[in-house]
C-alpha cells in the first residue's frame, strides 16, 4: 500500500471515530431530557399520590406531589443602612438674646440592598394545597391560598415565595442539578390545586414532541476515498470553510472572520501599487520647498531694462527691392510688455526670503494684547488698566466696579479688578495670580 493510500485509511478511521464519540455525546443528553419530559407527563396523567413523610400531617383533600431534599431555607434580608452626610447651615442675631438658624441638614438615610441569607437546610414537602419546609431549626409553610406569587431566579438555583401572611420574601434553594424536578413539582401542585391539570399535560406533550424534532441524526461514514488528497490544501479547506460536520452559520462566520486576517495579512506584506507610489511621489514634490538652481539647462532671458521704448517710424510709400542674399528684414521696433522671468530665476527669487521676524515675548499665560502684560512677574501690579482691557482679557462683570485694587486672575480664568481687597474673585474659584504690566 502506498503512502497516500496509508494516509487515506487512517484518516477515514479518525473521521470516523470523532464523528461517533460526536454523536454519542449528543444522543445520550437528548435521550436524558427525553426520559426527564416522560417522566413527568406520567406523573400528570397519574396525579398526586404517596404518603407524607414524619411531621406533615395531611388535610383534608390534600395529597402529597413530591419531598425534595437537599433544600435550603432562604429568606430576603436587607442589609445594614448608611447615612449619606448632610450639610450645615448658618446662624445670625437677631436681637440681643435672639438668634435665627437657618439651612442645615443632619443627612439622609440610605437602606442597605436586599440579600439572601441562609436561615436552615432541611427538605422541601411539596402537596396539593402547600410548601412546607422542615429543618433542623426552623419550619415554614407557604399556603397556596396565601400565595401571591412565585418565581425562579434565572441566574442561580431559588425560587422565592410570596404570601400575604408573611411581610419578608422567603423561599428555597437547591442544587442547580435539582431545578427542574422543583420546577415541575411546584407547576404540578399549583395545577392540582386550580384544577388545570389538563393544560400543564398538553403543555408537556407539546415540549416532547418539540425535543424528539432535534433528535440527533447519525453521522454518515466516511471512506478512504473521502479523504482529502494533499494534507495542506485539507487544511487550508478546514480553516476556511469548517469540517463537514460543522452548521452553515459557522462555516459562514468562520470564513468571514479567517478571510478578514488573510486580507490584512497580505495588505501588510505587499509592496505598494505603483500608482499610489507615482501618486506619493507627486503629493511630495509638490509640497516641498521648490531647489535653488544655480546651472540651468538653457540660457536665461535677459532681465527687461528700464529705458523707454522707441516709436518706429512711419511707413514710406515705396517699399525697399527685397535683396536676395541679405538676411530678412528686422521687425519694426514697437513697444513690447516686460519679458517673462524663466523658471529659474522664478525658483531663485522666491528662494531670497525676508529675514523672519523675532518671537513674541512670552506672556507666561496671559492672552497676547499690545501692552506687554504677562503673568511672568514682569513690571508691577496694575492698578489702571486702559479701557480697552476687556477686549483682550475676560473680564468678570463686576471688574469695572473696583476702583482700589489690582488685575488679578481668578482660577476659573476670568479677571478681577479687587486685587489686593477681600472676597477678590469669592465666586469664580478664588484667587490665581495677578497679572503684571
């Protein structure tokens, strides 16, 4: 046998053999949710029966559905609350032996948020007409004709229980392996005691036949022939589009996504088209300074003088014989526009620049304005400002209202004239720095 016959075999066997363990791990956990559905809709066709265990006593009419064990006691606690911190307030006299308080808050009390809190283990009786639970501390009974209603936490193993002769919610927690037996136990009782029996078995004959739908199909057998030819082309075949066995919508979602890193992989390895480079390169030049050019290929035209030109002269009557070994006529003399620099004297005057001006001296912070001043400590506090300075600084609305003081910034930018007095800049942050002219 050759080696690519070899190669086929083997591949058919482990095919085979994933395909299997595939279907036999699926099939057992559809077989368990089968028997768990027939089970209970033998339950609902048979009705409640059994005896009660020690310590429940059953009424009149009243018949037991099922005992859980395993169960805890629950109730719904809140925790301890907190004070959220008020504010105090202020005081004046009135007269002499008077005064008067005003504001002030002693703070506000915020409740703790509610917990469960494990109160007792025991078991869980389950009947016609009832919960109750019996633990080694505590005992606790839910009547159905009390019950206002009843729900199961999604995201852990409880089931709460609300009564009206009860101010807290309580309830039972199990094991999440347990949940549906609870689940059922509790729609069961609840039919029984409102007599919709026949609703919960037509609910569970429909859920069955639903569940045997998605019974699982047996994988077809693969043979030597099926295998793939070259393990790398296999390869690249599996990554983008997925194994036989996978569904549509994740060969789908696999391609895509292996698709996507193989296109930006190669974008990151390819050179450049050369369009885009030509196009780069056009970007480049023309955004750089143009060179000087000091040898140009051709000999420039001479810069335009300032002399007046010539009128020519008038026409005569009889023109001159055309000679037959002179050169042509010159042009008569006229007037001529100023002659068009070359390129390359354009290139060299617009390499002679003007010197570039000085930098401003820095304000430190203050905004640029035509008397120099700054936050650098630079000169001396001003105290006169011209009337123009609010159109270069922001002034507050009050800052031609102080008289007796300094330019001084407040913290929130803004600029007070009470430099140097009390309550400078009180409702824009305070003081900052003053300013310096």
């Amino acid at each position: 046998m050759t080696e690519p016959a070899r190669h086929a075999v083997r591949w058919a066997e482990r095919e085979n053999a994933r395909r299997h363990a595939a279907y036999r791990r699926a099939h057992e956990a559809w077989a368990s949710d089968d028997a768990v559905l027939a089970g209970f809709a033998d339950r609902v066709r048979s009705g409640p029966s059994g005896e009660a265990p020690p310590g429940v006593v059953l009424k009149r009419g009243e018949h037991l559905v099922q005992v859980l064990s395993g169960i805890r006691l629950v109730e719904c606690a809140r925790t301890p609350g907190h004070y959220v911190r008020g504010y105090a307030g202020f005081s004046y006299r009135v007269t002499k032996n008077l005064r008067y308080s005003m504001g002030g808050s002693r703070g506000t009390y915020v409740p703790g948020p509610e917990v469960l809190k494990v109160k007792d283990s025991g078991v869980a009786v389950v009947t016609t007409q009832r919960v109750v639970f019996q633990g080694g501390l505590k005992t606790r009974e839910w009547a159905f004709g009390k019950l206002v209603g009843y729900a199961h936490d999604e995201t852990s193993p409880y089931t709460a229980l609300h009564v009206t002769n009860r101010q807290n919610v309580s309830g039972l927690l199990y094991e999440p392996a347990a949940a549906p037996y609870v689940h059922f136990a509790l729609a069961l009782a609840l039919a029984a005691f409102q007599g919709e029996t026949a609703p919960l078995l037509a609910a569970l004959e429909a859920e069955r036949a639903a569940h045997a739908a998605a019974r699982p199909v047996p994988p077809p057998v693969v043979t030597p022939e099926d295998a793939p030819g070259r393990p790398v082309l296999h390869a690249l075949r599996v990554a983008y589009i997925g194994r036989p066995g996978h569904s549509l919508a994740r060969k789908v979602t696999q391609g895509v996504i292996v698709g996507t890193l193989t296109l930006g992989a190669l974008g990151a390895v390819l050179p450049e088209p050369p369009a885009e480079k030509a196009a780069s390169r056009t970007v480049a030049a023309e955004s750089a300074p143009p060179a000087v050019v000091t040898t140009p290929s051709a000999e420039p035209t001479p810069e335009p003088t300032a002399e007046p030109a010539v009128a020519a002269p008038p026409p005569t009557t009889a023109p001159a014989p055309r000679p037959t070994t002179a050169p042509p006529a010159p042009r008569p003399t006229t007037a001529r526009p100023a002659a068009r620099p070359t390129r390359a004297q354009v290139v060299v005057r617009a390499t002679t620049r003007p010197p570039a001006p000085k930098p401003a001296v820095s304000t430190c912070g203050a905004a640029a304005n035509p008397w120099g001043y700054n936050h650098c400590g630079r000169g001396s506090y001003i105290s006169s400002p011209p009337s123009s300075f609010c159109s270069y600084f922001d002034c507050i609305p009050s800052f031609w209202e102080s008289t007796n003081g300094y330019v001084m910034r407040c913290d929130d930018g803004m600029y007070s004239h009470s430099g140097g007095r009390q309550g400078s800049c009180s409702h824009h942050g305070g003081n900052d720095e003053p300013l310096y002219g």
